[in-house]
C-alpha cells in the first residue's frame, strides 16, 4: 500500500478549454434515458501515475497530451460540448464545440514516493485532479465542461494524469476507450483505431413506456433509518481489504459444493453479509446489495463497435438482515448470482421506461451497500508513451457525497506479490472491528 506522502505543493496553470482541432459538426445529440438518470449526473474520478521514461527526455508530457487532446476531440465531438436539460428532464449534448477544461500543473514530488500504491483513494488525490466550479441553482453537470484534465509534472520527470468525466456521457469502459485514443495519437496515429459509436438511441423509452420489472433499486427498502446515511464522515474510517488466493479458498469453502461461483460473487455476497451484521441491523430490515452488471460482450444486446456511452444497469439483491446474517454464505451467493443473471436488454429498456415514467429518479441508498467492479477495467494499460502506469484507477474510494455507501473492487497484489481483489471498506469507526472478525470468520481456511 502508498506511503505517507512527504509534504508537498502543487502549483497549477491557468485552466484553458481545448476545443476540437479541426471543425465537427454542430448538432444536438440527445442522451439516452440510461444516460441521463439522476444517479448518473455526477463526475467520476481517475488517476494514472508514470515513472520516468528516458526515452521521453525533453519532451513535455502536459504539451503531448494537450495537443493529441485537440485531435481526439475531433471524432469525440460530443465530448466537447455541454449539456441542457429539456421537457421531462431530459439532457441532450450541444455540440458547439466548446471544448473541456485542462491544466497543468507541476509538484515537488517523485513517483516513488508515492509508495506501492494499488488501490483507491489515491494519496491526496484532490490535488490532481481539476473540481469544477459549483454553479449556485444549476444541475450539477448542465452547461459545464464534460471532461476536466490535469497533468501534473513530478520532479522525477513522470506525471500524473487525473480526469474527471461527467458520467451521464460515458461508463469507465467508454472513458478507457476515450483515453486509449489520445495514446494512439501521442505515439504518432492519424485516427484512433476504434471509431467513436453515439448510439444511445439503443437505450431509449418504448412508447409507450413499459417497466417490466420491480425495480428495487429505485425502491426504498422497509424498515428504519440508516446509521450509514447519517454518520459523520469524521467518524468514519476506511480500512482496504484483501481477498487473495488464500481468502478466495476460505469462501468457497463455505459456497455450496455444486455451486460455480466467480471471484466478484464471493467477495461481494462475504461482504455483504459482514457489513450488515456489523451496522447491527434490525433482524426484519430489508438490506440490498446493489452491483452494476456491464451489458458490453453479451451477444444478445448488440452494441455498436466503439460504443462509448452508458451500457450497465444497477441489479439488485434483497432480503432481510436477519435472513442475511442467520443463513450460511451459499444463502447470500444465491441472491447474488441471481441478480447478476437477471440484467438483459429488455430489463435495460425497462429502466429506461422507469426513468422517463418517474422523472429520472436516483437509485435508493438506504441500508443499501453498491458496488462497482472496476478489476477489469485495464487502467494501467493507458500508455502515452511514458510506459504502463504505475497506478491507474478511480481516484476514489467510492464516488458520491456519502462515505461508505459505495465501494470499487479493484485489483492489487499483496506483499507475497499475490493477486487478490482489494476493497477500500468505509464503515463507522465503531462498526469496523465488528466487520473484521466477520471477514475474517468467513475467509478462515478450514483444515483438511
């Protein structure tokens, strides 16, 4: 894990807007209704860190992406304009070509002392990544840059490039496609190799509107208030959480025999279970496990070739606390790989319809534990030229104004360089050593 970092500065430019650098079409281009749902108007954060390359001595890493930037921006337009809000809430893209936010910026820091950082939060990541400016009265991404860039020199010759993209215009597959592209022309292409797909007209409303499904995730669940939602997040804390080869072993052992479980289920359903014996739970309080199921590679919902916007839905699993934390791991493994199983193109349609039919409501967050596996994401694979990032990932922990409700399972490897899932568990203080003991119950290697 990172190292305490020594003090430091960051001293950043004067931002600019980088516009296309050739003229692109001027249009509308209308999100779709899985784009433009409250849960997803908010900037998502990452963060890749690179060493020194030799080979790149002399050359300006801020003034090399900037300029490839500009180019990208040609065949992802979009990207560089704003968005407006009309009838029924709904967000289209005016494409005016009026570019995203980008600094540069300079720190008295190497890349190793940053330490063996491998998962989220990166150390001090506020200092590099650029905030945008709150605008009093207004929806929080209308009318703003959808990408804010920062490249901050080290004073070993790497840099560290954070980005933010509004998240109603791609998933973190689609913002991996578009930071890929930039590489390609930093290391000399024309065009990128994918061409950038719109699309969105494949997750719209039918007419008329029609949810097909219960939709418990934009459902409040039953019972009481949630300690989650009210703790003060000066009385949180936060504790990564490894799940290598020898705790993956514990909990298949404690997954039915004839049971085939992925890596994700096992982790989620031991966590799952853990968090909600640790917050003390009413026994006949609802707890939900939220997790986002990517509808990319499945043959039966046929998205386009370099689709770069929103293509996952949030499925749930729920049941009682006391049902939950009474039952063995296989009770919490089914519920989970049945709403893994459960999101098709027709369930993404019906959220679609749910989202026009009820104003584009935000998924429910009470007693509610949401998850996002970003283990495949291929963070580190963004190269500029510089080599593979020495870390590349969400900058955060979790995303939203609420510690702990949300969590990325990332991938990392431990002091015995084994490969293993890491969780960045945010919990009260008072209920994380309750979790420890309950992880570490389930993750315990029965001798054979």
């Amino acid at each position: 894990m990172a190292s305490s970092l020594p003090a430091f500065t960051v001293r950043r430019g004067e931002p600019v807007l980088v516009a296309p650098a050739e003229p692109t079409p001027r249009e509308t281009k209308p999100l779709s209704d899985i784009d433009d749902g409250e849960g997803m108007r908010f900037y998502s954060s990452g963060i890749h860190l690179y060493r020194n390359n030799p080979a790149k001595a002399g050359q300006d890493p801020a003034k090399v992406i900037l300029e490839a930037l500009a180019k990208a921006l040609v065949p992802y337009y979009p990207l560089a304009g704003r968005l407006r809000e009309e009838e029924g809430r709904k967000l289209v893209v005016d494409c005016g070509a009026q570019g995203v936010m980008f600094v540069e910026a300079d720190a008295d820091l190497t890349a190793d002392d940053f330490g063996d950082v491998q998962s989220p939060p990166f150390p001090c990541f506020e200092k590099f990544i650029l905030e945008s400016t709150t605008i009093a009265g207004a929806e929080p991404v209308i009318d703003r840059p959808l990408l804010y860039i920062q490249v901050t020199r080290l004073k070993c010759g790497g840099f560290i490039f954070g980005q933010r993209f509004c998240h109603c215009v791609v998933d973190a597959p689609g913002g991996m496609q578009f930071e890929k592209a930039i590489c390609e022309l930093v290391c000399g292409a024309n065009v990128p190799s994918v061409a950038p797909a719109w699309g969105r007209e494949m997750f719209m409303a039918r007419r008329p509107p029609q949810p097909s499904y219960p939709h418990l995730e934009y459902r409040e669940p039953a019972g009481g208030p949630d300690r989650m939602l009210s703790t003060p997040p000066a009385e949180m804390v936060r504790i990564p959480f490894f799940f290598g080869p020898r705790e993956i072993s514990g909990l298949r052992q404690r997954a039915p025999q004839n049971m085939r479980c992925s890596r994700f289920e096992l982790v989620a359903a031991c966590i799952w279970r853990s968090r909600t014996a640790a917050l003390g739970y009413a026994s006949d309080e609802e707890v939900r496990l939220s997790f986002i199921v990517n509808a990319r590679g499945r043959p039966e919902i046929p998205l386009p070739e370099g689709f770069y916007g929103n293509a996952f839905a949030y499925s749930v699993a729920a049941t009682t606390a006391g049902e939950l934390c009474g039952k063995d791991l296989g009770y919490a493994l089914e519920l989970v790989k049945k709403a893994k199983s459960a999101v098709t193109y027709d369930y993404l349609l019906s959220v679609a319809d749910l989202m026009v039919l009820n104003g584009r409501p935000l998924f429910a967050l009470s007693r509610t534990y949401i998850v996002s596996d970003v283990s495949h994401a291929g963070f580190k694979s963004v190269d500029f030229g510089w080599g593979e990032a020495v870390y590349g990932g969400p900058a955060k922990g979790g995303e939203g104004p609420l510690p702990g409700v949300t969590n990325y399972f990332s991938r990392a490897k431990n002091g015995k360089a084994e490969e293993g899932t890491v969780v960045p568990i945010c919990l009260p203080r008072d209920a994380m050593e309750k979790f420890q003991l309950e992880v570490e119950g389930l993750t315990a290697t029965a001798e054979l």
